[in-house]
C-alpha cells in the first residue's frame, strides 16, 4: 500500500500573503528590512529586524503621520507618489535617528513597477540618508516626486512638508 506524502503548506502562503523563499533571502543578509507597503488608503515604511521571537519593528511612518505630525494637507492623497516619497524621507530620517544606516528593501508581494510608488518610498529613504541597495533606473524622475506633474498646490505641499520632516529630526 501506498503512502500518501503531502507537503503541508503554510497559512500565509495558502493565502498569498508571504513569498518565504523571498523572505528568507532577505534575512540571510541579516540587515534590517525596509519594508514599503501600500493599502488603498496610505503608504505605510517600517524599519524591521529580525529576532527569535518574531519581527522587531524600529521604526514606523504612515501617510497619517504626514497629516499630524508634518502638515501634509488633509485633502490630499496619503498613499500618491509625492506621499509616498515623503513618508520614505520621514521613515529614513527617523531610522537614522534611531541608529540604523543601512537596510534592504522589502516590498513584499507588490509589483515591482519602475517609478511606482513603493520605489518612490525607496527614493526618499536613499534621500534621508539610509543606505539600500537599488538601481537608478527604477527610481521615479524627480519632477514626479514633487509632485508638479499633479498641480502646483502639490509642489509647494511637498516642499513644505519635507522642510518640516527635516526640522523634526
């Protein structure tokens, strides 16, 4: 009699939610991830190491602390590309602040779309001063990170909220 021999499948990845043969590349270099993740309502960037016990977060920005705490307008996007770029900037100062200088960049099981938003979170780390591994050629232009391809209130939103980020820390 034949045996039945099935591989069980995990949780997370019947659901779709975790690649682990991505995940456990990133870990095997054992810097902290720089997560970017992107809901239908605010682009949100972690600062995560691993441990024993389970993911550390250091560090965390959404586009809601864009509204509260560096006076993004309250009508405009939480998760756009300008917002993304801006909630990577705080998220690179903030790891800076917190001691960190270098990550990987973990965008899950996003698309990987050259100027797309999660890369536009990337520009803004790479900006605040955080070192990830990436190439140029995926990096959004910089008339599109501030905004100018939407309208001039964007622009001058960007540049105000990125001058506050920058006093903040």
């Amino acid at each position: 009699m034949r045996k039945n021999r099935q591989r069980s499948v995990l949780r997370r990845r019947r659901a779709g939610l975790t690649d682990y043969r991505r995940r456990l590349k990133l870990l095997r270099g054992n810097k902290p991830r720089a997560v970017v993740r992107v809901s239908n309502t605010r682009t949100t960037c972690q600062l995560v190491s691993w441990a024993k016990e389970g993911d550390f977060v250091a560090v965390t920005v959404t586009g809601s602390d864009l509204l509260k705490k560096y006076g993004w307008p309250e009508g405009f996007s939480q998760k756009s590309v300008s917002a993304s770029y801006l909630v990577g900037f705080a998220m690179g100062k903030a790891a800076l602040a917190s001691g960190a200088t270098e990550a990987v960049l973990d965008i899950g099981l996003a698309a990987s779309t050259p100027g797309g938003r999660v890369f536009s979170a990337l520009k803004g780390m790479v900006d605040a001063g955080l070192d990830i591994p990436h190439g140029e050629n995926v990096l959004p232009d910089e008339g599109r990170l501030a905004g100018a391809h939407i309208s001039d209130a964007i622009a001058a939103a960007v540049e105000s909220t990125k001058n506050a980020i920058e006093e903040a820390y």
